[in-house]
C-alpha cells in the first residue's frame, strides 16, 4: 500500500533542490488526487526536467528532416541508426549518439568530461552495438591567462575526455575546438560516440512484445550518492555559490568498469544471438533507476515494479530517493526473459566478475515488467512510488514565448577590403590565431588509433575515418561542426553553416555525408531572445541538412548554457556528420602528396568576410555571413565524390577557418617531416580564378566554404572529364618540391609559418 | 601440431581484437583468454599481452597486472622458454613483472617504462621503430632484416625507460634495447623519439631473447587501410606495414 | 619554511579500492587504504594563509572533490608511506600545473599511501614496509618515503 509521507511541497523547494515549478506541481497532485512522496517529487522532477522531458524545445525540434533511405532508426531511443551498406549478405548500421556535458564540465572538468564520453558510450552499447569511436567537439573560454579558471576548465576538461575515452579503448577521431570569451563561464563539451551494428541484431531500448513478467536486469556500478539531482542540475543557471551546494551532483567516472561492462555486453549480445532472444537494454541517464526503468517498459506499453532494495549500493544509508533517481555511472538495464537470467548473471558476473572490478558492482535482478501500466517502487516493504506510467515519462510540453531574431540590415561595403597589412603578416596572424592554430597539441593526447581500424586518424583528413567491419572494404567517416563566430552574428545562418560545414567535412575525405546528429547549445530558454536564437538555428540546420539529404537520427538539447551574471553563449548548434564509402581504399587525405601535381579550388569566392578570422585578426567589422547556394554545392559535391571513387584525388582539404591560403598550407605541413620529402605550393594570382569579382583578401582569407584538391599531372585530363560542366572548379596552382608557399611572384617559407600553426595550442597543451 | 598462441585480456586491456586478428592474419593460431580463465594458459606455447590499461594502470601501469594470476602462468612459460610478446600495457606489465629486461628477481622491477617527458601526458602519435639488435639475438625478431624499420603507433601515458644510469648502461652493452625510435629515413635521434625514452629506447628484450617487450603498437599500423599510402603496393585489406613484426613473431612461435 | 599539505578525494577513490583488493590478495594485512597527494613545499608567504593559497590553485586542489589538510610535518605518520619519483621532471613547473601559488618558491610531490588495521589504528611498520616493496613503490624509477626515514 502506499502511504505517502505528506511533504510541504512548495516550503521545501528552495532547499530540497528540486526545480519543479509551481504549476507542474500542482498539475502533478491534481493527477494523482494526493500530494506525491518524497520518492515521486523527485521523480517528477528528474522526468520533468528539461535534460529529460525536452519540455520547451520537443515542438520545435519536430521541424528537422529525420527520414530517409539511408534511415535505419531516428530520433527515438538512445541512439540513431544509419545503414552503412553491406557484406557478404549481412547489412552494417552506423549507431550514433550526440550529447552535452557542459555543465558539469565548468564546475569539475575532468569528471565532467569524462562521465561525458562514459554515458555517451553507453547509449551507443545499448544498441546492441560496438562501439568504434568517439568525437569531442569543444568550446572553451578564452584562455591566454595562464593563471585563469578558463586555461583550468579547457586543459582538465580535455584531460578527462583523454582518460576515460582511451582507458575503455574506443579512438577519439574527429573534434574541433573554439576558444570565445563568451564561453568563460559556460563551456561546451559535447560527445558523439559512434557504433556498429549488424541491422538484423539491433537490440531496443524498449521492453519487447510479450515482455509482460520478464526480469528488470541492473547492471554496473554500486549505486552510491553521486549525481544525485545531476537532471535538474544540468538545467539550472550556473553561478559561483551552485558550485559548491551542488557538489553531490559530482558524478564519478570510472573506465577502468566501463571497459569490463562493455565487453562484458558484448558476450551477452553473443549469446542472445545464440539463442534467437529479443531483448530490452538502455543506459541509465538523467533520472537513474527509475528514469531508465520507467522509460525501458513504458516505451513497449508496459509498467514496471521494482523493490530498490535489491539495487546493490555503495553504502546502507542511502535514501530511497537516492537509490531510485541518483546517477551513479556505469549502469544499464536489461528486459529480459527470466530464462535467460541465470545465464546474463554469469556472464556479468563471474565470467566478466564485475564484483571484483569496483566495490560492489555486478548484475542483479531489481524488478519486473507488468502489464499494468503503473510505475511501483518498493523500499523496506513501503510502496514508496505508485504512479501512472505514462504521465511519468509522457510528454509535458512548455510552449515558452520566443522572440523572431532580426538581423540587423546594415549598409555594407560591397567593395573589396583594403588592410594596409602585408601578406605574409596577416597570414602568419591568422595562422595562429586561436581557431586556425594548429589543433595536434589537443588531440594528441587522445589515442585515435585503438581497435586498429582507423583509416584516417584525428588530422590526417577533414573527417575521421575508420573501416568497421573487419574484412570489409566498407569504411565510415565522422566529422564535427559549429561555428561559434557565426553563432554571434545571426543564429540562422549558423545552423546552416554548421550542417554546410560538418557536410563538406565528410566529402573532403571522399565519403558520401548520409546523416546527422545535432547538439544544441544555447542560453535560457525563459529569455524569448536566447528561445528566439535556438528556434532560428533550428530552421538553419533544417534548411541545410534538407538540401544535402542528410536526415537526422539523433541529437540532445543543452539549455540555461548562462552564469548568473547573463553570460550565454552564442547560439551554438553543433553538427556531427556520418559519412559513408563502399570502398574505403578510395579514401582521401588531406596532406599533399607530390611535387608536379595540379591544384584546383572548387568553390565560389564571396565578399561577406561576416564571422570570418581574418575580420577577427583586423579587428574589422563586416555583419555578411557567406551565402550557400545549393544548387552549386550540392553538384559540388556529388563530383568530388565521384572524382575520389575514380581515384583522380591525390589530396582533397576543405576550406574554413581562416580560408584558402591556411587551406594549402595545412596541406603542406604534413610533409615538413625528416625523413621525406617536402611539398610546397605555388599558388597563381587570385585574378586568375576570380576575375575580379572579389579582392585578393575576399579570395586568399574569405570562408565561403569550398576545396582545394591535388590532381597529378597523369590524372588531370581524367579528373576534367568528371568535372565538365560543373561550376566552381577552378585551377590555381602546382605543388612544388620546395618547403615553400609561393603566391604570385612572393615565397613564404613554410616552416616559419608551421611553426607559427603550432604554436599557440602548444602553450595551452604541452 | 600447430602452436597456440595466448592473447590475454586483463581486466582493462583494450587491444585484444585487432592483436588477435592480427596474429591470425599472419598465421598464427591465436586465441583470446580472460583473466577468468588463467587456468588455460599453461595448454598454450606462446603469450602475447596485449595493449590497453590493465587495472586501468592503477598506482602505475602494469603494476597491478603484474601481480594477476595469469602472470603467474606467463613467469612460468618464460622459464621454460616459451615467447612471450608485451605491446604497449603488455609491456609494461612484462618490465613490472621483472621478466624484462630479466637483470633482477621476479616481480622486482630493474627499470620501468615510466611517465612521458618532457610533459607527463598521454600522447598518441605514429612512430618508426627500427630494429637495434642483430635479428637473430631474439627468435622474436630473427625474421626481421638487420636494421629494418617498422611503422608503429605510440599511444601511452608511461612510455619513458627509466633506471639508474648504472643499469642503463648494462642495457645498452648487453644488447636489451630491442627496438629505438627513429625517423622515417632510419636516422636515431632525440627529436623522434616521442617521449623522451632514455637510449631512445621503443623496446626491450630479456637475456634469453625470448620476452620481448615494445611501447609502440606495430599492429596499429598492420593493415593497408591503416595507411592508405600503401594502397598501391598491398590490397586495402591486406597486413602490411607493422604485420612484418608479428609475421617474425609467428614465425618464431612455429619454429620452437 | 617547509610546509606539507595532503590532497585526497571526497568523491570514491576508485584506485584505493584497487590497491585495498590487491594488497589482500599479496597476503597483506590491512582494512583500508587512503591514497592523498602530498606536497611538501618551501613557503616564504604568511602562513595564517597557507592553506588558502594552496586551495587557490585549481589544478591540484578542486573544493567540489577534493578535501585538503594540513600535515603539520613533511615526513609520513606511522602507517604512511610516500612515494616520490626519481627523475628529471621540473618540480614546481609540471607539479604545480604551470600555475602560481604566491609565496611558493618550490614543491615536491609524494603519494601518499595510508594503511588502516581493523581496529582503525595505523598498520604496522612491517606491513607498510612489505605494501610498498611489493605493489606500491617501483624501485627502478620511484624512492619510498617511511616514517622516520631520512
């Protein structure tokens, strides 16, 4: 029976951490006809937080393109799922999960970052899947100041992703960095993790058809107090006094279990296969125990009962409240038919003996699925939950007031831009300026080459690539993008742009984009300015992902990225790109490969410089983000994907930040190796290929998106062909075997401008 | 008879799939064994530890490992000659077992592979390692041509040979220093090793030449689609590059 | 003057739980082990601050998960050992995280290991001695640091 224990719900709020608002809490008592328990107010609270109900940004998500061919499983459950293609008669998915973990980041980075890559892997695992890689796109503060809280966050933030993503031994092969003070006192650290699977064995984060009777499996970690109240946590605004009252939401990663856990999982996949057995698995998020449990059955139609004093626990005095909502790390839940119980145990625990790996982990039955569809907790023989299932997890929707963003109409300038700066001046100062600077201090630290099945490695191309199926020629490539200098200036246009981006990212190594997945970071949505900028990039990336096909399958939204003092960060809508190929051997790099080659830019020279960095170096002003025109791009790219199939592209770079000429040079300072060769570049005068439609710092520095591809001269007739009639493709210049960058009839030495790309970073990641 | 080969899986290792289809690749029947299954380990004729972060290199790297029950096994098989191979985690947990450099007791450590310099962080990046000792000082390398240069990934946080200048020594005149860092053009030189290794030392080996002991992963760098550079020589997903230590290590394991 | 802080976890020390199971396992004799960082350092500042200044620096102290005492001494307690490594390492530079602590001219770490009988009292000299021998000090790169030792 249950016998509430009658709280003063609307006294306690303020020191009871609980975020619920005052008409939710009424609408909750109004539908249960009681106050709630102290177990169901912090249920509700967790279910109900914005990390897990999506209750202001769901209706405005419904506007992205999510079906598709290539569409295996969209946005739905823990991860989506892309078809990659097939061998010898099976069929590959691409499981692909996107997250945030900023806010525990900013206040201890290297847990925060860490747990971040940790629960990421786990959604991807509960799929049924591998797990073969891991992206880390990142925004920190400016961080010059050595001595500055800002240098802390972006260095143990980075440090945690290092440790706890290679201890489990999945490679980090795509990420990007940016470094805006108006990430001082939010920083972003997203994760995309990335599996595969086998189509015909994906496993659901649902309770299965018939599932009524079946064992509530918890698996992983003691459950202990850590991360208690980490949902409603990462919903509120930080500032400097929450640090320290919100110290029990450290949540404590540990890989050493991961790593066991995964592998582990990977024998209970093994043997479900075995015996032909549908199963339910889902990683425990934002709500623990019971977000995980409640979620897992009501997604199949059913309830669940659960006594928490089966949950194995790290110490005896928890609260029931604890036990059921805390988000310890490194657990799942498996739904599974109770005769196969005995043998999952096992497997858990003595073949894998998780109770030897950490202090009380293992598996153990918690509970069962019902037919009603009720949600019970059971603690020392009290009912201390009893609510309808589908009102806990249904949706709540909060239709807050947002405001249209304008962008301002400036009068500009069409007219080229004159600076006054020598060349090789303002090039060496975009080199290395903060988001050009050479990025190998940073992921250096990140191994991107376990599993041995990595193609191209963080910094060998625009995309990481791997080849997933052992013997297979098939290959995948992932990419990250998000500007945040485009952010600030016009919301929209960056949530193009970061599609344009992450999508040109994965032509430029020769793979076909075929979906994405989004995080959106942004302010406090109850400021209809900062809900005014998320609905915005909403359209952005929904105009862009429908013109390229990319579907999204899956993706995560972080709201109140604020201090207390108003900081929020610039609309940050952060894209990951699947990209695919039939046969990875026509993979292309970025580093040049010979002397003698021809090079092309294929792309169309604008005169916004709008967000660009060679504006930021010059301390200029220009309110014009480039314009994608579609219907060029789009050929663009389905020739430069048949160019690198025929295998006519000795080396293929995107051009972003910091334009054509950073473009050629990191093309070049690959090859500035002892030991071999080195490559330069001699570039024509831009005229050549502008005729004048923009100056020479529009061409050089402008980032209107665009190639550069290095054709040998035995292929060039070849490659032509394939790009007749397609407009854009122009060609500016010959690699040369000097270690020089020579434009026009001026030479740039090419070490000193490696050397200037390394620099900065170095500083900050020794 | 075919020889058998032991891939083990500590509690942590992460590089158990791609050392296994490797060794099968280059005609090894290999095996993986869980350290739930330590007892199997004496039916095998060989060992290979494989990469990763036993006991997540909890205290220092290997040392837990060192003291797990499959170690037991492996001291065992060593003594009685059997070859045993560490790559990156393996082989730091083979120096923290003092099975190599083998200059001290069991499970004494002479000489460690310790924290990186000059910064004492994890760095991943590709190296060449170039054979240091005459191919037939180790049945595990005597496939190998003198001098010859193999591709590798360093991936490691401990990486760094460390002992007493005394002990450094001996290792270097007694021929322990299996493998150095070198550049591309087979050059040996400070700047290409990544971290500050003393002797520029990649790998060690013990007296006997049967244990041998490599930070960088050769097998990270053992197929075609690894480096894509090679595509006009090798099929994309043949073993190539790295593949040519572990061909010498299967060759060695069928020739005993 | 030489000052001595330790630095330990409040959140789960996962690696102390590891040694605990393994030193068991090695046949020593011991309930709990604590694992801290220990900095022994040389302080020209005002020492009714010092534990202020030495909190100040994130990179070794963060209040969300560490806890941070005040030794009082800079050699180990009885069930103590410290660990240092031997080496060429730049102390103050990399020990202090490239950061700053004002009035801080040199530091050294150690970890510090701490033994714990049953009956809560420090393990015994033997048994400390016998953990680090065989699991906590690497003779080859690393010195051990006993109470009473020089």
């Amino acid at each position: 029976m249950l016998r509430p224990r009658p709280v003063r719900l609307l006294a306690e709020l303020d020191t009871s951490g609980v975020a619920l608002r005052s008409d939710e809490l009424a609408r909750i008592e109004r539908t249960l006809g009681r106050a709630p328990s102290v177990v169901e107010l912090h249920a509700f609270d967790a279910q109900w937080s914005e990390h897990c109900s999506y209750k202001s940004s769901r209706h405005h998500l419904k506007n992205l393109p999510t079906t598709g061919p290539r569409v295996v499983l969209g946005p739905a459950e823990d991860s989506g799922i892309l078809h990659l293609g097939e061998h010898e008669g099976e069929r590959y998915g691409i499981v692909i999960a996107h997250e945030s973990h900023n806010h525990p980041s900013q206040v201890v980075p290297f847990e925060g970052a860490a747990t971040g890559i940790g629960g990421i892997v786990r959604d991807v695992v509960c799929m049924g899947a591998e797990v073969i890689a891991v992206a880390d796109p990142l925004r920190f503060g400016l961080v010059d100041d050595a001595q500055s809280h800002q240098r802390y966050v972006a260095q143990t933030a980075v440090d945690g992703i290092s440790a706890y993503g290679n201890a489990i031994g999945v490679p980090n092969i795509a990420g990007d960095v940016y470094f805006d003070e108006r990430f001082d006192d939010n920083c972003l650290v997203n994760v995309v993790a990335m599996g595969v699977v086998k189509e015909s064995e994906i496993i659901h984060s649902y309770a299965p058809q018939g599932a009524a009777g079946w064992d509530i499996i918890l698996v992983g970690k003691a459950t202990d107090p850590s991360g208690f109240g980490g949902a409603s946590f990462s919903s509120l605004t930080l500032d400097a006094a929450d640090e320290e009252s919100n110290k029990g939401a450290v949540q404590v990663p540990d890989p050493f279990l991961k790593n066991v856990l995964m592998r582990a999982s990977y024998a209970v996949f093994g043997y479900l296969r075995q015996h032909n057995i549908t199963a339910g698995f889902k990683d425990l998020g934002a709500g623990g125990i019971m977000g995980c449990s409640a979620e897992i059955t009501s997604a199949g139609g059913y309830g669940a009962d659960i006594d928490l004093d089966k949950v194995n626990v790290a110490i005896d005095s928890l609260k029931p409240e604890v036990i059921a909502i805390g988000e310890t790390q490194e657990r799942l839940i498996w739904v599974v038919p109770p005769a196969v119980t005995p043998q999952i145990l096992r497997i858990y625990n003595d073949d894998f003996t998780l109770p030897q790996i950490a202090f009380n982990a293992r598996a153990v039955v918690i509970g069962t699925v019902t037919q009603e569809k009720r949600y019970v907790l059971h603690y020392r023989g009290e009912t201390v939950m009893n609510v309808d299932i589908d009102f806990l997890t249904g949706s709540i929707r909060d239709e807050l007031p947002y405001e249209e963003i304008d962008v301002a109409r400036e009068i500009v300038d069409e007219a080229p831009l004159v600076t006054g700066v020598q060349m090789d001046e303002l090039l060496e100062r975009v080199l290395s300026h903060r988001d050009v600077a050479s990025r190998e201090p940073l992921y250096r630290r990140y191994d991107s080459v376990v599993r041995g099945a990595t193609v191209l490695p963080r910094g060998a191309g625009d995309a990481g690539v791997l080849a997933p199926v052992f013997g297979a020629p098939l290959g995948v490539a992932l990419s990250v993008a998000g500007n945040p200098r485009y952010g600030r200036l016009n919301a929209r246009a960056a949530g193009e742009h970061a599609v344009y981006e992450a999508v040109r990212k994965s032509v430029a190594v020769g793979a076909r984009p075929i979906g994405l997945t989004d995080c959106l970071n942004f302010g406090n949505p109850r400021n209809p300015a900062h809900l005014g900028q998320f609905v915005a990039s909403i359209e952005g990336l929904a105009r862009a992902a429908g013109a390229f096909g990319t579907p999204f399958v899956s993706g995560n939204v972080s709201l109140y990225n604020e201090s207390a003092g108003g900081n929020a960060v610039p609309a940050s809508p952060i894209i990951a790109c699947v990209g695919a190929l039939t046969d990875v051997s026509t993979v292309v790099s970025t580093s040049l490969k010979q002397a003698g080659s021809v090079l092309y830019f294929i792309g169309t020279p604008q005169s916004a410089l709008g967000g660009s960095v060679v504006i930021d170096v010059l301390g200029r002003h220009d309110p014009r983000l480039p314009a994608i025109d579609y219907d060029t791009v789009v050929p663009q790219h389905d020739m430069l994907l048949a160019a690198a199939s025929a295998n006519v592209l000795r080396a293929m770079h995107s051009i972003g930040n910091g334009g054509l000429l950073v473009a050629l040079c990191e093309m070049a300072f690959p090859t500035l190796r002892r030991g071999i060769k080195p490559i330069g570049v001699q570039v024509d005068d831009p005229w050549q290929w502008t005729h004048g439609s923009v100056g020479d710092i529009e061409a050089f520095f402008g980032e209107s998106g665009g190639f550069i591809v290095e054709v040998a001269a035995e292929d060039v007739e070849a490659f032509e062909g394939i790009a007749d009639d397609i407009e854009g493709v122009h060609e500016i210049g010959v690699t040369i075997d000097q270690a020089v960058l020579a434009v026009d009839d001026e030479a740039f030495d090419l070490h000193r401008l490696r050397d200037m790309w390394m620099k900065p970073l170095r500083e900050v990641y020794p | 008879m075919s020889k058998r080969i032991a891939v083990l899986v500590f509690p942590g290792t992460n590089s158990e799939e791609e050392t296994l289809r490797l060794l099968r690749d280059c005609g090894g029947d290999a095996h993986l064994v869980h350290w739930s299954r330590a007892s199997l380990l004496p039916k095998f004729d060989a060992y290979v530890l494989p990469g990763g972060f036993a006991y997540e290199d909890r205290i220092r790297a290997g040392a837990i490992a060192a003291h797990d029950e499959m170690m037991d096994y492996v001291i065992e098989g060593a003594r009685e000659g059997k070859l045993v191979l560490g790559v990156c985690n393996g082989a730091q947990i083979l120096l923290e077992a003092g099975l190599v450099p083998g200059t001290g007791e069991v499970r004494r450590p002479t000489a460690a592979f310790t924290r990186n310099g000059p910064v004492p962080h994890f760095i991943c990046t590709h190296v060449w390692v170039k054979l240091a000792i005459d191919p037939a000082r180790s049945p595990i390398t005597a496939g190998l041509h003198r001098n010859e240069l193999i591709p590798a990934w360093a991936a490691h946080g401990e990486g760094r040979l460390a002992a007493d200048e005394t002990h450094l020594r001996e290792l270097d005149q007694n021929g322990h220093v299996a493998f150095v860092y070198a550049h591309p053009d087979g050059h040996v030189d400070a700047s290409a090793t990544p971290n500050q290794s003393a002797l520029n030392a990649a790998a060690l080996v013990n007296k006997e030449g049967n244990v041998l002991a490599i930070m960088p992963h050769p097998e990270r760098d053992g197929w075609t689609f690894n480096h894509p550079d090679r595509r006009g020589r090798h099929g994309i997903l043949e073993p190539s590059g790295g593949a040519v230590f572990f061909r010498s290590f299967v060759a060695g394991v069928h020739a005993r | 003057m030489k000052r001595s802080v330790a630095i330990s976890l409040k959140i789960p020390d996962n690696a102390a739980y590891t040694t605990l199971t393994t030193l068991r396992r090695l046949g020593i004799d011991a309930a709990r082990v604590e694992r801290s960082e220990v900095w022994v350092v040389e302080d020209d500042g005002d020492e009714r601050d010092f534990l202020a200044r030495m909190e100040s620096n994130e990179t070794i102290f963060n209040p969300n998960k560490h806890r941070l005492v005040d030794l009082g001494i800079d050699r180990p307690r009885p069930g103590e050992v410290w660990i240092a490594e031997r080496g060429a390492h730049d102390e103050t530079r990399e020990h202090l995280g490239g950061k700053r602590i004002a009035g801080i001219s040199k530091a050294r770490r150690y970890v510090g290991w701490r033994l714990v009988q049953s009956n809560g009292a420090p393990a015994d000299d033997a048994v400390v001695r016998s953990a680090a021998e065989l699991l906590l000090c690497n003779p080859a790169t690393e010195t051990a640091l006993y109470e009473g030792s020089q």
